[in-house]
C-alpha cells in the first residue's frame, strides 16, 4: 500500500517537544499489521526534501505490486509522472501503469476535490480505481466516505465537537452557530471544531455542504477565504470547479492545475473579468469552446455572475490562458510548497499568483486573449 505524505521528519521545538507534516506523523504510528505493507517505507518518508523523496520513492514502487494508493490527486500525479518517464528512460516504456501494477485496485484520496483530476486519473491508470475519500485535517479527523455517493460521513466519536457557521454570517461579531442536530441538508457552512487538544470554537478554513441526515453527511465546497469577487460576482470554489469539469467534458480536455483570478479594468474600460489560468495534459480540441462552457456553467449557477455578465456590461467573458507544463509545480517549488500538506489555490481575489504564475511561464502581463465567439 503506497502512502505519500509529507516527510516523516521531526523538527525538535523544545524539550520533549517534536513537530513534523500531519501524514508524516501518521506513518510513524502505524499499526503493526500496516506497516509491514506500507510503501515507501520509513527510511524514504524520513527524506526531508520532497523532490529526493518522491525520486526515490518512484524508483522503488515501480517494481512493487501495489495494490492500493492514499494522497493527493494533484501530487499522486507528479509520482505517476516520476514513474512514466523512469519508464521511458530505461527503454521500458508503458501505455498505462497497470502494466506496473497490475493488482491495484483502490485509491484513497482527499485534501481536493477529485473532480478536476478523474480524467487524468484514468487515463495514467487505463481504469476507475474503486476510491474511498476522506477528510483528514491537522486539527481533527472530519469524515470518511461510507457510502458509494452522496457525501462524507461525519465521525462523531473521535472527541470533537462540531459547530456550523452559516457562510453568509462569516465575519459578523455574533455569527449563528448550529449543532449537528439543527443543521439543514443543502445549505453551505463553515466548520467550527472544540477539541481535546485545546482547540476552542476554532474556523477550520473548509465550507461544506450538508446533503444527509442520520447519519450526517456532508461533501465540501471550498475554502473559506478562496473566491473571487472584484466585480460583485462572488464566485466560489465549488463553482469554478464544476464549470472546469464540464469544459473538460465537453471539449475533451484533461487538466493538470488551474487556478481562477480577477483581471481587473484597464484604462478606457471599466469592465474587468477572469482569468483562467491552465496546465493542461490534453488541451481543449476548441479552446473557445471551452471558454464559453465555462461562461455558460457560472451563469446558471451563479447569479451574480449571470447579472454581472449579461450583455457584457458588468464583465467581459472568461479570459483562458494556458501555462506550459511544469508551471504550478515550479511556483510551489519556488514558494516552499512542494509535498503534500500543500494545495494550488483554486481561485484566489487578487492577482499574486496569476501574475506569479504567469512570470514563470515567461507570458506578458496581461497575457493574450482568448475571447468568446458571437
């Protein structure tokens, strides 16, 4: 069973005090009956710098008979991708990693949603991997998929006790709180969790999404503080994302990374719009295609979004740009964020990372266009 994670290093904080990545710290306590399975092992996980550590881990679970995966999709691709081109190298090369695997059978994932990546998934894979999905986070273990669909089973016994800020109350000085009792399927909350390790009514950054009563279920939506809204449009994570897989699907594409940022106004015009910015694996057959099932997929589901762009006068149309390959990963190489505690934000309010990004990739600010048709 491969599990990539973070470095199973400690760094001493004071006496009989350690700190190290949350899924570094779980393959140290590993039971017994696991750890004789687990891949890559503790002398690889103990490897500090991520690019040595992903190399050798490559390197060795080439030859191994995996039979299930746990990660992140984004940095399980970034193995697959070790393992393709050791592959090529060696004059080895393979049409799908089930020649290397061929016993693998389940993935378990979490930290992002998958939606983005199923395509790309299966196409490294040959097959849809059964997938179990889970929502660790450094503060508490949230929820786990029991069922098929329909959302993520709350854990109510590991000691936590959940409370749920309606998101529209964020940011006022006495927001509502509601229990695991009074909470309504279908609304968008923010997580508050209490804990045994002295946590206290403390925002764990997630929205989330109540789909089930008895047992309680819920699927998440987005950060916190990841939307964008320059314009009034109050565009949120889940949005974008659904609006990508559609493009994808319509258009035959399969991405790697994007994130979605503000363009803002230029001199002589007052309307301003999005940027989105895509590593792609596969590119849209008809990039302007792509862009307006985009449009089309924000305007149905958001209605600010829908009023800002009708009739072009509050927005103009989505604007794609497409980075080279390797771009997301050099930026998070640049910023200190390679490994897997780490995520590509996927819309962000300010132009930082777009313009960070799109630096990396050696394109002008602002970048070419690619506008809609009639």
């Amino acid at each position: 069973m491969l599990f990539l994670g973070g470095s199973a290093t400690l760094e001493a904080l004071g006496e009989r005090c350690e700190a190290g990545d949350l899924s570094g710290l779980v393959v140290r306590r590993l039971p017994p009956g696991i750890r004789s399975r687990y891949s890559p092992g503790a002398s690889i996980a103990a490897i500090p710098d991520w690019e040595e550590r992903v190399a050798a881990a490559a390197a060795l679970v080439e030859g191994q008979d995996l039979r299930l995966l746990c990660g992140m999709p984004s940095w399980l691709l970034i193995l697959f991708e070790r393992v393709g081109r050791a592959r090529q190298l060696a004059g080895r090369p393979v049409r799908d990693l089930r020649e290397c695997w061929p016993n693998l059978r389940v993935l378990i994932h979490g930290g992002v949603s998958f939606a983005p990546y199923r395509r790309v998934f299966e196409e490294w894979m040959g097959v849809a991997l059964d997938r179990v999905e889970v929502y660790p986070a450094s503060e508490g273990f949230v929820a786990v998929q029991t069922e098929p669909s329909g959302g993520l089973t709350l854990m109510l016994d590991y000691g936590i006790f959940y409370e749920f800020v309606p998101v529209e109350d964020l940011g006022r000085d006495r927001p509502r709180r509601h229990t695991v009792a009074d909470v309504e399927v279908g609304r968008a909350y923010a997580i508050a969790l209490s804990t045994p390790a002295g946590l206290w009514s403390y925002l764990l950054g997630d929205t989330v999404r109540v789909t089930a009563h008895h047992p309680l279920r819920l699927e998440i939506t987005g950060r916190t503080r990841h939307y964008v809204n320059a314009f009034g449009e109050n565009v949120i994570v889940e949005e974008v994302e659904r609006a990508l897989v559609e493009a994808c699907r319509r258009t035959d594409a399969h991405v790697v990374e994007f994130t979605v940022a503000p363009r803002y106004p230029a001199p002589g015009d007052a309307r301003g719009g999005h940027d989105w910015l895509v590593e792609f694996r596969v590119p849209p057959r008809a990039p302007d295609e792509f862009v307006r099932v985009v449009d089309r997929t924000l305007t149905g589901l958001n209605g600010d979004y829908g009023t800002k762009r009708r009739g072009d006068v509050g927005m103009h149309p989505p604007r794609l740009v497409t980075l080279p390959a390797g771009t997301f990963y050099a930026w998070m190489g640049n910023v200190g964020r390679l490994g897997d505690q780490h995520k590509v934000p996927r819309v962000t309010n300010d132009r930082t990372l777009a313009d960070r990004l799109l630096a990396l990739a050696g394109i002008p600010v602002p970048a070419p266009l690619v506008l809609l048709g009639p």
